[in-house]
C-alpha cells in the first residue's frame, strides 16, 4: 500500500478468460470515513476503466485513465483520504469534467 501512496489507491481486476470477470478498489474498509465525503474515488473509477477496456471499450476506458492522469498530476495535493484538497464528490467530478472534455 505504501509504494502506490496508500490503501484504496489502485484498482484492480479478477480476470476470467472463459466467464464473468470482477473489478474493484483494492484496500479494507474505512468505516470511520463513513458519511465525511474524503475518500479519494480514483481506484474505484479506474476499476470503471479496466472493465470497460476488458469489455472492448478500449477508448473509453483510456479516456478514463487519462482523466485520472490529469487530476494525480494537477489537481490532488495528495492520494490519501481527507488529505486530497479535494471533496470525494469534487474529485469525482473533475473525472466527470476530463471524460467530457475528451
């Protein structure tokens, strides 16, 4: 957790060739974020991204990625919960915003 800046940062996917497939935020629980609107929701967006390359939708999915890019590169002060600069609603509105603009 600590390489990629902490829990709930990347994304991840369980790939099945032959059947259904999962993708999801990796990281635990935060119950004590409960209700506070601080928790950063780039993993999970991204997880967004990886299944919608791994349906065939390579565009959007990179549009995505490219989003997130723009915001980790200019926008977060930084990647942890309450700690981002940011609302988890504003941040997800600037992917929003990118994916619009692209």
């Amino acid at each position: 957790a600590m390489i990629q800046g902490g829990m709930g940062i990347a994304a991840g996917g369980n790939i099945n060739p032959k059947g259904v497939s999962m993708f999801e935020p990796i990281g635990g629980s935060a119950p004590k974020y409960k209700g506070k609107n601080v928790i950063n929701p780039l993993a999970a967006i991204c997880a967004g991204g990886m299944m919608l390359e791994h349906l065939g939708e390579e565009k959007a999915g990179r549009t995505i990625e490219n989003a997130v890019m723009k915001i980790t590169g200019k926008h977060l002060k930084s990647l942890a919960a309450g700690h981002m600069g940011h609302s988890t609603t504003e941040v997800g509105n600037m992917v929003v915003k990118y994916v619009k603009e692209s």
